[in-house]
C-alpha cells in the first residue's frame, strides 16, 4: 500500500503521519519519510510492503497516483489564517514564505483533494481516537476503537509537547534542519505544541498581519473551498 500524507501545513499532519505509521507497522513491512519525491521514497523503500509518504507538495508522480486511486491519500485542513499564524511563531519565517509556501499547498490540495480523506484540524485536536479510527476505516485495515484509542494516545498533545520541549539539536535521532530540528521517526519538531490549547490567528498576530494573510490568498482559499477563522 502507498499512503500520502499530504496535510496542509501546521493542521495535524504529523498527528496523522504518526497514527498511519503505527498502525502499517503492525501490518507488515514499511518505509516511511518526509519528501515530495515519491520516486525516491519508492526506491528507498525497496522491499518493503508498505509506503508511506509525508509531503506539503506532491510531485507529479503522487498527484496522478492520487486521482487514479492507486495511492491512499490523506489530507488535514485548519482555517487558513489559523494555520499560517501558527506557521509563522513556531518557524519565526517571513510572512512572504508563508504566503508562497501555502498558496502552494493550496495549488496542490485542489489537485487531489476530491480523492482524499479529508480531515479538519478541529477534529484532531478534539477527539484524536476518532481521526484516527476514520484513518483506520479509510485504509482498510480493520482497526477498532481500541486500537485507534491505543494508537491516538501515544500522540497526544501533552506527551508531543514534553518530548519536543526536551528536543535538542545534537540529540541522537534528531536532524537539523537549519530553521528546526525535528525527530527523524515522529518528524516531531521542536515547539510542535506551542499550548495545549488550540488559539485562533488573532491570538498570535497582530491584526494588520492578519488581514494582509488573509487578504493574499482570500482567492485562493476561495477557490479551493477552504475557510478562514472569520474573527
């Protein structure tokens, strides 16, 4: 099986990465990363029985496989303006990297995202064992409410958030990324969890940043069906 993880940024992507990951294992071989090449994670993945790809922007391979059916494909949604704010205070990046970086993911989400399991952040943060029953159901793998509750507690927000804030860059299993640092099986990056509490974008930036994020993609948002938190 090839599953994409193909989440808007900073909705719960890693959240679901994490659950899949747990649950192919107990089916069989896999091999999992973080790339937006699937050629290259097929061919690293050799033997293995399952594949398992987490991306922000799919490359024209998982795209087709997506539509066609041929890759299981998961995407998580947030309110646009909710996302890029917690983009921007667990990156500290420009606000024209986010613009680019999810007007992107947007070009992409409309590409695939009538052939995917699509899964709102609200959702995730509220009832994990859910999301992650949903994720069982629509892989086929025959996962129940106690495997699903199992398997969503061992990434709740409180247990993310103490092993990230214990993160450090020179620790084993951890790659430097530059801008982050992030666990190389989890993909868990430093102040994954800013709080345990979900905050609105108005919460973390200041209104005129707010109106200019919503301002630059309110088209794109549009036109992909996407919401904004609206307050």
């Amino acid at each position: 099986m090839i599953v994409l993880i193909a989440g808007m940024q900073r909705s719960g992507s890693t959240f679901v990465y994490n659950v899949v990951r747990e649950m192919l294992q107990r089916r069989g071989s896999l091999h999992a990363e973080a790339l937006d090449d699937l050629p290259t994670v097929l061919s690293r993945g050799g033997a293995a029985q399952h594949i398992l790809m987490k991306t922000h922007a799919c490359d024209p391979l998982s795209i087709a496989l997506a539509r066609h059916g041929a890759a299981r494909t998961i995407c998580t949604v947030r309110p646009l303006d909710d996302a890029m704010a917690s983009w921007l205070e667990t990156f500290a990046l420009s606000e024209t990297e986010a613009i680019d970086h999810f007007r992107a993911w947007i070009a992409m989400y409309r590409q695939i995202r009538d052939h995917a399991l699509v899964l709102p952040y609200s959702l995730i943060d509220r009832h994990p064992w859910r999301a992650a029953w949903l994720v069982g159901r629509y892989l086929r793998l025959g996962a129940g409410w106690v495997e699903s509750i199992m398997v969503s507690h061992r990434f709740t927000k409180a247990k993310v958030k103490a092993a990230t804030d214990r993160m450090t860059r020179d620790r084993p299993g951890v790659r430097d990324a530059g801008f982050t640092w992030y666990d190389e099986t989890t993909l868990f990056h430093r102040r994954h969890v800013f709080s345990l509490t979900a905050r609105p974008a108005r919460q973390r930036i200041d209104p005129d940043q707010l109106t200019r994020l919503r301002t630059a993609l309110a088209r794109d948002a549009a036109e992909a069906g996407l919401a904004s938190s609206g307050s």
